[in-house]
C-alpha cells in the first residue's frame, strides 16, 4: 500500500473517529430528495412484486411508498436514487446474488 492511500484511510477514519464523537464540524450531510417510485418502477419495466422481489423490499411497503402513506427513508431512498439514475450499476451488483443465497 502506497504512503499516499494509507494517509487517505487513515485520515478518513479521523474524521469518522470525530464525527461518532460529536464533531459535526465542517461535516455537511447530503440531503437525498425524495424519489418517484412508481415512476422508477414502471420505467424499469417491473410488476411491484417483480419490483419488490428485485430489490428485497417487502410488497406492502413498496404499495405504501407509492401510495404516499410513507417516504422511502436512509439506505433505501439512496438506494432508490441509484435506481432512477443508474439502473445498470444497481444490475450488475446484484447479478449472482440470489445464485449465491
């Protein structure tokens, strides 16, 4: 490992060691907008239970976000923007998954 990577890791993980800690400073949290699901679903293509099934989200909850009862929140709506604007790079990482389950 090069001098350069090591003292990118290791100063990546400062700040993570800071932030855990409570030092927000100079820390800007993204802000993921809210997504279309129904939208991105259909672009896609997918049934909701071939969506659902696709992407290890249960039924109802899929019908609840596109029923706006309830938003997609943290990992899922980042997971959802990738969808809608990168469909192929959420594919391949998923291809061989269930032959591996």
């Amino acid at each position: 490992m090069s001098a350069t990577v090591f003292d990118d890791l290791k100063a990546g993980l400062q700040e993570a060691l800071e932030y855990a800690r409570g030092d927000r400073r100079g820390f800007k949290t993204p802000r993921i907008r809210s997504v279309d699901v129904q939208r991105v679903r259909r672009g896609l293509g997918l049934s909701q239970q071939g969506f659902a099934d696709l992407f290890g989200v249960s039924l109802r909850t899929l019908q609840n976000w596109e029923q706006g009862h309830r938003q997609p929140e943290g990992p899922a709506r980042v997971l959802l923007r990738v969808i809608e604007r990168k469909p192929a790079a959420v594919f391949d990482a998923l291809r061989g998954v269930r032959k591996r389950a």
